[in-house]
C-alpha cells in the first residue's frame, strides 16, 4: 500500500499492490462497497430482509463493517451488540458513547453489555483468577469465548438470522492458518463462509469483511473519518499468542509477495467446499448440563463452564438463567 497525500492532507492517490492499480479515496470506497456486496451476493450469505445482529467493538472494522451492511441491507433490520470486556485503559466511556451516536446517526440500534453483566467478572478479574491458579489459558481464549456466547444469546433473543462481525481478511488467514498449524480440520470447514452451525442454538455468523486486507479496512475508517477506538488492548503485547506470531510472519510474507493472503484463503475455501457436505451430516451437538448451551461431543460440561470452575467461579451468572429440573 502505498498513500499519496495532498498539502491539507487529504488522500489523492491510494495503490493496492495485489492489484497493480492507483485508486483515489472515492473510487477506493467504491471498491470496498462493491467487494463485500459481491461477496454477500456470492455465497448468498444474506437472503431477502432477514434481521443481522451486528458485533460491534468500536474499532475501525466494526465502523466499516456498519457503513457497508448499512449500504446493502435495510438498516431497520439491522441490530448491533457491543460488549465490555473489562480491560484497564481499553474499554473507555467516550469511545462507547461515540460509537453508539455515530450508529443511531445510521438508524441503528446499540445494545450495551458487558462480561461483568454475563459472568460477574471482568476479563481483567478473569485473567488474575487464571494467572493466580496457574492455569495457561490466554486472555484471548476467555475473551474470544465470551465475546461468541454473548453475541449468540442476544441474536436468538432478538430473532436475528445471522450474527455479522467485522473480521477482515487479515484475521480470517491467520485463523486458518493457526487450525492448520493445530490439524484441526473441522475449524478449518466451519470457516468456510458457507459452512452452517453444528446446533440449532448457534445463530449462524457471516463475515462480510472476510475478503478485505486489514490496512483497507484502517484506511476506509480513516478516509470516513470514522472516531474509531485506536487504544490497543494490554494482552496482545503483555501475553503474546500463537496468533501474534502467525500475524507477524503473515504480514512480513505479504509485503513481500503481495496478495498472498488473499490466494490463501481462496484457494481453502475451493479445497474445503466438497468437505461441507459432511459437515451437513454431523448430529446436532450435545447441550451442556450447566449453561444449556452446545458443546462437543464426548465432553462432561462446556468449554466455558470447565475454564470458569478451573479458576475457582462455581456459578458464573450465566448458568443461573438455565433450568436443569
């Protein structure tokens, strides 16, 4: 990528070095708007005036991924989440407040929670209880988690046919890649942007963002001027994970041999497509005896409820709205 800008700052010229062309800000917008509708329309991700419940974060891919859906869907169809993880100097009041007034200003709803609302602890309370036990699970585990049980249970509350997030293309090769590195094929499948959920429960997520470079997304916000939240959370530096590292040497490669990650993850999608219909064959998941929610087979209790019972929380708030009688 390379930026040309004018005397007052504004962008002039924008090169996409995948492409081998020179766009200015206006054609560039157009570009990602067109890319993201033809990848919707493509794999028929969204289908008539179905309700989308949107994940949003308050940084740069969320605004984007609000401004985009909000150009090819009915924004009165459109809901959006926003959770609080708990993370000193990270989740800050005002840049909450903005990211609710810029959506209302698209017509869009936001729903305010928190993990305190849905466990009884924040992510910085859950990681000291982890640590404290000596347990080695990242804070990104807990969060990531988290973040997907919440999301889930305030789409089937509200009635919404899928649960978009703003994972952009960068994020998608990266996972792909970690579930290579791990062999973990059936990750990989449900990656697929056609892969269905293995339980009634799971509200089918989309990602519309999914075909779309992370410095595209950065300079979408950017051109936007979208107020986008640009504090880093403390755990990607203090505690670095096997995704931090694919990222690095995933970015190095890419600067290198522009494109890559999009050849990527093309190519495992065309690989992994006739592997679709035996996931389509796969029983529904088991609930857990605790929360209600799936879990995978051969497993006593959820993911979810062995990590909290591992650092010590019995009866996390989220297990007290299931009846087990």
């Amino acid at each position: 990528m390379v930026v040309q800008k004018g005397a007052g700052g504004n962008i002039l010229r924008i090169y996409q070095p995948y492409k081998h062309r020179i766009l200015t800000s206006d054609e560039f917008i157009e570009d990602i708007r067109l890319r993201v509708k033809n990848f919707v329309d493509m794999h028929k991700l969204i289908k008539g005036n179905e309700t989308i419940l949107l994940g949003l974060s308050g940084g740069k891919d969320s605004f984007v991924l609000l401004d985009v859906l909000s150009m090819i869907h009915p924004v009165s169809k459109l809901i959006a989440v926003s959770i609080i993880e708990g993370i000193p100097g990270y989740n800050k009041h005002e840049d909450i407040m903005r990211m609710k007034r810029m959506a209302k200003d698209y017509g869009v709803d936001v729903i305010i929670t928190s993990f305190r609302e849905y466990v009884g602890h924040s992510l910085y309370e859950i990681v000291k209880m982890a640590w404290k036990r000596r347990l080695k699970v990242s804070a990104c585990t807990f969060c990531g988690i988290l973040r997907r049980r919440i999301l889930n249970m305030y789409a089937r509350m509200h009635g919404a046919s899928f649960v978009a997030t703003g994972h952009n293309l960068d994020d998608t090769a990266q996972t792909m890649l970690i579930n290579i590195l791990r062999g973990d094929i059936d990750g990989l499948i449900r990656m697929h942007p056609r892969s269905k959920p293995p339980s009634s429960k799971m509200v089918p997520r989309i990602k519309p963002l999914r075909m779309v470079y992370e410095w595209e997304t950065s300079l979408y916000a950017y051109i936007m001027r979208f107020p986008f939240q640009e504090t880093e959370c403390m755990y990607i530096t203090s505690t670095p994970t096997l995704r931090a590292k694919v990222r690095r040497v995933m970015q190095r490669i890419e600067t290198e041999e522009p494109g890559t990650l999009l050849r990527m993850v093309k190519t495992l999608d065309d690989i992994l497509t006739p592997l679709l219909e035996k996931q389509f064959s796969v029983e529904e998941l088991p609930l857990c005896p605790r929360c209600g929610e799936p879990m995978n087979v051969g497993r006593p209790v959820c993911k979810l409820c062995e990590l909290f019972e591992k650092i010590g929380v019995s009866k996390p708030i989220y297990q007290m709205f299931y009846n087990t009688a």
